[in-house]
C-alpha cells in the first residue's frame, strides 16, 4: 500500500527565498466602494453580438463617473510603496479593457502605477473569475490579494499552493489553510512584518 503524506500547513505564510509576486484586484482592494459598490460594470461577462461598441462607451462613462464619487482605501498609497519594496506587483482586475485608460489614469495620478509590473484588465467575453484563474494560471503568482468572496473561494480551491488574502468589507469570511482574512491595508503590511 501506498504511503501518503500528509503536509499540515500553517495558518500563516512563510517566506519564499527570491522575489514573490503578489497580483492585486483594483475594485474594493486599491479604490474603495462607494455605498458598498463599485458603480462599475466589471461583472458584465457577455453580451449580444453587436452591441459591443454600445457597452464599451457605458463601460468608459460608468468608470468615470464611478472615480468621481470613489477614494483610494485607506493606507493604500503607503502599504504599495512598502510591498514594492519586497514584491513584484501586478493589478489583477475583471475591468474590461477599455476602461484601462481611466483606471491606469487614476493609479498614475496617486503616484502608484510606477509600482505595478504589469497590470491586467479584461479581455473578451470571459466571466471575471474565469478572467483572473487563467492569469493566476500562466503566471503562477505567489499570492493574490481580492475583496470578493466568490473570488477568494473558487481560486483558492483551483490553486491550493496560491496564498489568498480576502480584503473583507462586509464580514463574510471563509475559512481555508490558503486564505488569510483581513480588514484593511494596515493589516496586510502587518501581515509580511513591513
Ligand atoms: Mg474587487
């Protein structure tokens, strides 16, 4: 019989020798919600053939009408500056691209875009989930940082060696060895002692 071996990790991530990437959803994590959304229409997955020239210009207005009522969340600025400095970051975001502009308008404005690697916006009819697993998939990031539990939940069973850190704002938790809840950015650097 077949000896298996069983690894019990621990509710805490060890350092990795070398550099670790970490990729960064933009919506809830970067900017905050306003009255607990993101008045964007990230989760829009398909829509007829057609109309495509239609819902990027409602994609474009949304976005920019949205950043008019949105702040950063607390402490990002700072906490960015500090992960860079041990991080490879990406932005991981559902945001179709053509809001790309807008977005990376605004992470350039709070000085921010300079820290980003890469980032990564929506391409095509996928679903936001599906969008962010097949980049986690080809990238292989160390950790991903989101706000949404349906995200956290269906990554972190597709990618068990991926650690998860859920930025939660309306205290639904899940409980999962590859999963660290926090409320804020404070806790995150606390999180990596930075
Ligand atoms: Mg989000």
């Amino acid at each position: 019989m077949k000896e298996i071996e069983v690894t019990k990790q621990k509710n805490k991530f060890p350092e990795k020798k070398g550099r670790e990437e970490i990729s960064i959803d933009f919506d809830g994590v970067i900017m905050d919600l306003f009255m607990g959304r993101t008045w964007v229409f990230s989760e829009t997955a398909t829509s007829p053939v057609g109309h495509t020239a239609l819902r990027d210009i409602r994609d474009r207005i949304s976005s920019l009408v949205a950043h008019i009522f949105r702040k950063s969340t607390a402490a990002m600025q700072p906490s960015l500056q500090s992960m860079s400095r041990r991080f490879e970051l990406y932005l991981l975001t559902s945001r179709r691209s053509v809001t790309r502009g807008i977005t990376l308008k605004w992470l350039n404005q709070r000085h921010v875009l300079k820290l980003f690697k890469s980032c990564y916006f929506r391409e095509g009819n996928i679903s936001p989930v599906e969008h962010k697993m097949r980049i986690i998939r080809s990238m292989g990031f160390d950790y991903h940082i989101d706000d949404s539990l349906k995200v956290i939940d269906m990554m972190s069973r597709e990618f068990p060696k991926v650690r998860f850190i859920h930025f939660c704002t309306d205290g639904q938790t899940l409980s999962r060895q590859n999963v660290i809840t926090v409320g804020s950015w404070k806790e995150i650097t606390e999180l990596f002692s930075l």
